[in-house]
C-alpha cells in the first residue's frame, strides 16, 4: 500500500506540545521532512529534541507566533529555504485563553481568543498559498474543535472562532481546487492535552478520554491520501465523553 505521506514537506503549528507534537513526531516516523513552530522558545526547543531523536535530518524548529503575519512570513521562507517546498500545512496553533461566561469576557481575551484561533490561521493560510499555488498542488488542515458543531456554556468566543474556522476552511477548498490543492477541516473533541492547563480549567472531567497521541493519528491520517482526493471535514470523539456525536 502507497504511503503518501513519506517524503511530504509539512509545517505544523503549535508542534511544541499536544496534537502538533504527537502528529509531528508521527510524521518523522514516516519519513516526512517536518517544520514545527511554535511562540515559546524553551518548548520549542524541549520537542525539537524530543523529534530529533526520530530523525534529526528531517527536522527544523522555526519560532514564531502564528498570530504575526511577519512570523508566518519568515516560517514559510524558512520551510522553502530548507526543504524546496511546502505539501501541507496543518494550523494547529490554537488556545482556549479564557473560558467563561460572556459577560466575563474582557475585550482583551476576546481579541486574544480569536487570534489566536481563527485570525492566525487564517494569515498563516494567506502566505503559504503563493507557494503551494506556483507548485500546482498544496493541502492546508486547518485544526478547528467539536466546539464547532456542539454547544457548552462559557465557551461562545471560542466556539465563535472554531466555527468560523470551520466554514473558512470550506470556502478556502473551493479556491485551492482551482490550482490543484485542497483543504481538510480536523475537529476534534475533548483530549488530553495542556488545553485545560493553559485556560486554567480544571481537567479531573478528562480522565479516560483519548491522548493527543491518540487523535494525532487521524491527523496524520488527513495527509495520507493521494492528491486527487481529500478528507474534507472529520469529526474524532473519545468514546467516552458524554455527548452524542450525531
């Protein structure tokens, strides 16, 4: 069976922990040339040692904060300058910020919480097409959250972003298909992430749901698939969180 993911040249936000770190490592393992980044130097360089175990080669860490447009710009020259190409682009980078109850939003958090969660990509989106347009092919996976499709109190600006991002990524498919590239919505449920860590949320309700290791799997699994063909949309639930998933 053909690995289409060996040999692929794919940048991944936010790969210094959760989904991004797991799907990086993974990508390594099946020889794919991977550029992770991510704003926090001293986690950045914790993961890039941890991937260059895997395959030191393959690898480069690029700091840079997917908010800014200049950091985008200097991650894509970076990918190019490196590797000759960029395949695919997963927009990981993402952040609960503050969870709360609407009237508790300041605007500062609610600036942050979109972003962080749709603005950025959508940047990130912006400057990697050029590349993969000149290629004549390219795949963006845009990582959005099952906050998209369902609804829980105290979460609305981050269901907000997520689902905008949501309906962003279908509109940006039909526009890269015109060239030959194409564009897969990743939404995922709850994890066991740092997600809860860095929203200061309390995380006792996670235990026994699916690890970042676990959904990294269908991420990568978005990227393995021939290029005349996409995932558009895939929803991953742990099968024990209590929701119904249809």
């Amino acid at each position: 069976m053909k690995d289409y993911v060996n040999g692929k040249v794919v940048i991944v936000t936010g790969g210094s922990s959760g989904f991004g770190l797991e799907a990086a490592a993974m990508l390594l393992e099946r020889q794919a040339k991977v550029v992770i980044s991510g704003r926090d130097q001293g986690r950045l360089d914790q993961a890039a040692s941890r991937l260059a175990r895997i395959a030191p080669k393959t690898l480069l860490a690029v700091r840079a904060d997917a908010t800014k447009t200049d950091d985008w710009k200097a991650l894509i020259t970076a990918a190019v300058k490196q590797f000759g190409q960029i395949d695919a682009l997963v927009n990981n980078a993402g952040s609960g910020v503050k969870i709360a109850p609407i009237e508790e939003m300041d605007d500062r958090s609610i600036q942050e919480v979109l972003d962080i969660n749709i603005a950025g990509a959508i940047k990130g989106c912006r400057e990697v097409l050029p590349v993969m347009k000149k290629q004549g092919r390219g795949h963006i996976i845009n990582v959005s959250s099952i906050c998209a499709t369902h609804a829980w109190p105290s979460w609305s600006v981050y269901t907000a972003a997520k689902a905008g991002l949501v309906g962003f990524t279908k509109c940006l498919h039909l526009e890269m298909v015109a060239w030959g590239g194409k564009a897969t919505n990743f939404i995922p449920a709850a994890a066991r992430t740092n997600f809860c860590a860095a929203a200061n949320l309390d995380d006792a309700w996670q235990q026994g749901l699916p690890s970042a290791e676990d959904f990294a799997r269908t991420l990568v699994h978005c990227i393995d698939v021939p290029d005349n063909t996409f995932i558009g949309d895939v929803r991953i639930w742990g099968v024990k969180q209590v929701v119904t998933p249809y």
